[in-house]
C-alpha cells in the first residue's frame, strides 16, 4: 500500500472529527452573533449591523471580563510553570518504575471530578475546615483566617492545583529526548551546574514548557467553576456570563460574539507565549530529534 496514501486515509476520521466537534460549532457562533432576539416573539432574527460585536468593542464590561481571564490564565500559568518545572525535571532523572509511580500520584487528582476537588478544597480550608482547625490547635491563630476561602488567593491556590499535571507532563516528556551527553559536556568544559541548566537544558525543554504554558493558560482561563465557587465577590468570568446568557437571559447573539471575543483573545496570548518560548536557541533541535 502508498504510505502516503495510507497516511491520507487514516487522517480522514481525525479530519472529520476536527470539522464536527471544532469548525462546525465555531461557524454556528459566527453566524449567531450576526442575529438579534426578537423577546416579543422570542426568536433569533438575523441582524448584520454588527451590533453584538459593537458591544463588545465599547462596554467596559466585556474588556474587563476578557482581561480577568487573561490574568488568571498567565498567573497560573507562570505559577504552575515555577513549581512543575523542577519536578517534571527531578521525575525524569528517576528509575522506570520510580517513573511509572510517579506518573500515576501525578495523575491521581485528575481522577476524580472537578466539582468533587473544589468541594473537598472548600472543606479542607473553610472557617472550621483542617487547615484552620490544625493552626488554631497548635496556637498559631486564635481566629479562623478568612483570607483561606473565597478570594483570589483560593481560586489560584486550586486553578495551580488542577492544572498542575499538564504543566509536568509535557515539560517531563521534553526532558526525556534531552540527550544527556549535552549537559556532560557542557561539565567537562567548565560549566557550573547552573550555568549547564541556563545554556543547555532550559532551552531544550522550551517545547515541552511552551505546551505546558499554552495547555495551563487556556484551562484556567476558561474555567468558570474554580472561580465562581471559590472566588467569592471577586469570582465573575466571561464562562459564567456565557453560561447565562446563553441559558436565562436567552441572549445567543451576543453570547456567541463574547464566546468568541474571549476565543481570540486567549488562543492569541497562548500561541504568543508559545511562539517567543520556542524562539530559544535550542529548542526545535529537541522537536526535530522527538519527531524522529
């Protein structure tokens, strides 16, 4: 058989798939934000004045929301980035079965649903939660820290702590095709350690940083129950507005026009981050020796 033409014919399914799931669902938004509701009769009419995305170009509320859940995806990403980082690094340098064991404790809150982990944080860190009980036990507070639940500090706390597996696992991934006899001889010629991380195996696990950042960016971005469950006052986001204007307030049009504002927004700063990360020297040498 023509690899070639093997290949071709494999890729139909996936081709298919993309074009159901993905480039058929963004079109239906396109072609709604061009509508208008009509509440007297309770039904969509088409509407090609722009006035949707007009709104979105001049009420501050849009701008702001957008601009939250920019903010929350590049804090958690740089924060998820900083702690998963050294262990996607000290997981690589393990055993096989140190490996294998590793993988699966990584893993082990993904197993469970979201709704689950947020409830289980709001106990674990509540006014009479373990966390308050364990200090006041010990005589650090005589008051429950109220800082713990329902501000900012929560939601990021549990957006780094969910996302946290897709920032090891593809920074490990690019750690694993780093040819070790690079940093060797990066020693042999002098190289402190830390002079051998910065110059050689940074660089080369910029891909797997850069999936790592883009993944992370565009999760806790679009999450909407982290923040409305654990944000308190401050845990509005552009998800919960979609939610509900494509639910209560029956408003599609303009729910399609901020879903899709909020689209273009985050996969241009995620791609842009990735972009200047696999600028690096270094680090398409490693995505060339990994498509191998």
């Amino acid at each position: 058989m023509n690899p070639v033409l093997s290949r071709a014919t494999l890729a139909v399914p996936v081709a298919l798939l993309l074009i159901i799931g993905c480039v058929l669902p963004l079109a239906l938004l396109l072609v709604f934000s061009f509508f208008t509701v009509d509440m007297d009769a309770f039904v969509m009419v088409p509407d090609f004045s722009g006035g949707n995305w007009l709104q979105m170009a001049t009420k501050p509320i849009f701008g702001l929301l957008i601009g939250k859940a920019v903010l929350y995806g590049s804090v958690t990403a740089v924060l998820t980035a900083c702690l998963g980082y050294p262990v996607a690094l000290a997981i690589a340098s393990l055993s096989r079965n140190a490996k294998s064991l590793a993988g699966v404790v990584l893993l082990t809150p993904l197993y469970t649903g979201e709704i689950v982990r947020i409830y289980a944080w709001r106990v674990l860190l509540g006014s009479e939660g373990l966390v308050n009980a364990l200090l006041k036990g010990i005589g650090l507070i005589d008051e429950p820290l109220k800082f713990l639940l329902f501000t900012p500090f929560t939601t990021y706390l549990v957006l780094v702590y969910n996302t946290l597996p897709f920032m090891v696992l593809p920074i490990w991934i690019s750690a694993e095709l780093v040819d070790r006899r690079l940093i060797e001889a990066a020693r042999d010629l002098g190289a402190r350690p830390i002079e051998a991380f910065f110059k050689v195996t940074l660089p080369l696990t910029t891909p797997g940083l850069a999936v790592g950042l883009f993944a992370v960016f565009a999760l806790a971005a679009g999450d909407m129950l982290t923040p409305s469950m654990l944000g308190g006052t401050s845990g509005s986001t552009p998800m919960a507005l979609i939610d509900n204007l494509f639910g209560t307030a029956f408003d599609w049009p303009l729910a399609s026009a901020l879903a899709l504002s909020l689209l273009m927004v985050l996969f241009g700063c995620a791609s842009a981050m990735a972009w200047l990360l696999l600028r690096l020297k270094g680090a398409r040498a490693v995505l060339q020796r990994g498509l191998q």
